[in-house]
C-alpha cells in the first residue's frame, strides 16, 4: 500500500509520498514513488505513483526509455501535461495487460494508478490522477488536490484547509499531516516520506524538497504539537449539557 498526494494551488504545485512497498512482521520495504522529469526552463513534471510495483516501475522506465531514445512521443514532445497523462494511461494499461487474461499470471492484479503534475513552458500548471483504466481526471476548483493509494485517512485534513490560495507552506504543512494521519492509521504506509514544492512559472528545478526518515525530528514536532491541538480543540467544543437540560 501506498499513499500519494498532489495539490494545485495559485502559486505552484505541493507533492507528498511516502516510500514504503511493504511491511510485514520480518520485512519492511521502502522505494521512491515520487519522480522528476525535467527539462530546465522548458518543462517540469512530477510523477507520483501507487498500486503495483512491477507495473509502475515498468511504467517509469519506459518514461525514461521513450526520452533517452527519442520516440515518436515522449515527454519532451508533449504540449500540454493532459497528453503526458493520456500517454502514461496508455502505458500502464499496456503492462497490465500482460496479466489480465491467459499465461500462468492471468487474474494477478496489477493495476497502478499515477498522479501527473507540472507544467509546459507557455501552459499553466496542470495535476492529473491516472486511472488502472488509463483515462484521467483533474483537481477541482473547489478540492483542488489528488490523491492515489490509502486516501481515506488523510482525506479529511484536506478537505477543510486545502483551496486554491492556500499558501505553499500550509499547503505543505498539510499535506505532511494528511501524510501522518495516513500512517498512523495503517502500517503499510510509512516513511521515507518526500516533499517538495513546484513554484508556478519557474521552470525550474524545485527549490524546495525534502525527504525525512523515520522519526525525524520535524515530523516527530509537527505529531507532537498536532496531537496537542487537537485535544485542546476537542476539550472546547460547546457542552452537550446544555442540550441534556433542554430535554429534561
């Protein structure tokens, strides 16, 4: 299991994963799942990726093959991040297929889903979720970020901060608690996690990333001092006396 998000805001994009691949009582795996393709002052792009491991690996590595190789298409020749989305679709659903019906592997699950960011030099910034099924979705106005993997922990954080003028460093903040609240809840989620920042307009690679280990002193603090505020929040919440004695 795996937990990814992505967020869209007015002055750039804020990308957060952890890196663990599986844990189990004498075993705990750890890979990159956050990607950077790169051409300075022409292109951007963040890839973050969830679900099968042999299929996103295959995935990126085609990414990679196609750009090294100068294929018919390939990052570099994409005009709008959408088209790099469609063309990531297309190969994902191609390497699950080499599982989905006949051969000794026919039934395997090995569907992956991405999360696709950046931006074209002479394009706005885009972020897109990549289905198993290959087609593609973007953030809202309203919700703007995405999620891939174990989403439901970290969901509710999001929801109530997250908007399109959130500043970088709450939205990063965030995003880390969302992240937190995420591994709290299921160990198969868990650090390294990585974070970084893509400023709007750069074209340039992020000056802001950082990638913390486990127990790392920031993400002990931000635990600590989020666990606090959240009792404090509870302990002053209107009485349910109130309601008792209108009832009596």
């Amino acid at each position: 299991m795996t937990y990814c998000v992505g967020i869209r805001l007015k002055e750039g994009l804020v990308f957060c994963s952890d890196s663990r691949t599986n844990a189990g009582p004498d075993r705990v795996s750890t890979y990159s799942k956050l990607h950077r393709l790169s051409i300075t002052g022409e292109r951007q792009l963040m890839l973050m990726t969830a679900g099968n491991l042999a299929t996103s690996q295959a995935v990126v590595a085609q990414i990679e093959r196609d750009l090294r190789e100068d294929a018919s298409f390939n990052v570099a020749k994409a005009q709008y991040v959408s088209d790099v989305a469609d063309y990531i679709g297309k190969l994902g659903l191609r390497e699950q297929n080499k599982y989905s019906s006949g051969g000794p592997n026919a039934g395997f699950n090995a569907e992956a889903s991405y999360i696709i960011g950046g931006q074209i030099k002479g394009q706005p910034t885009e972020l897109y979720m990549v289905y198993p099924q290959g087609n593609h979705i973007t953030a809202s106005e309203q919700f703007p970020f995405l999620q891939i993997g174990e989403t439901k922990y970290g969901k509710p954080i999001l929801d109530r901060i997250i908007r399109p003028e959130t500043t970088h460093e709450i939205a990063m903040r965030c995003a880390l608690v969302s992240m937190d609240s995420t591994m709290r809840s299921n160990a198969t989620v868990g650090p390294p996690i990585e974070l970084l920042y893509y400023q709007a307009d750069s074209l340039a690679e992020p000056a802001q990333y950082c990638k913390f280990e486990e127990n790392d002193a920031y993400l002990v603090e931000l635990r600590k001092s989020w666990d606090a505020n959240i009792h404090t929040a509870f302990n002053e919440l209107p009485s349910l006396d109130q309601v008792f004695a209108a009832n009596q």
